[in-house]
C-alpha cells in the first residue's frame, strides 16, 4: 500500500489524506524513517516499485 501511494505521488502529484481525499503535492523526495517497523524491507519493496514503474531512483541532489 506505501508503495502505491508513492507511485500515485510521483505520477500524479497527489496523495491521499486520511479522510480520502486526494491534495496536490509536488514530490521531491521520499523519507523512510529508519525507526518504523521494518524501514528496510519497506525502503526496499518502494525502491522495487518505482524502478518497476520506470521511475529513476537517484541519490539526494542528484535530479534528472
């Protein structure tokens, strides 16, 4: 589901508040808090997905 919503965030600009409503935000970078329950495999399944969705991860300040 995290992954979904990061794709939706870098292709559409949008993302879904708790109330289901979708705001505009434009995305510059995705944070993975290292203290959430799983950071690794999570950072590793949404990396999985972007690349799988052809979108190109790149390190801080290095944008396309």
């Amino acid at each position: 589901r995290v992954a979904e919503r990061v794709i939706r965030m870098v292709e559409e600009g949008k993302v879904q508040s708790i109330e289901g409503d979708l705001i505009d935000l434009k995305v510059d970078s995705i944070c993975v808090h290292g203290d959430t329950p799983g950071a690794v495999e999570l950072a590793r399944a949404i990396r999985g997905s972007l690349e799988g969705a052809g979108i190109a991860v790149l390190p801080m300040g290095k944008f396309l």
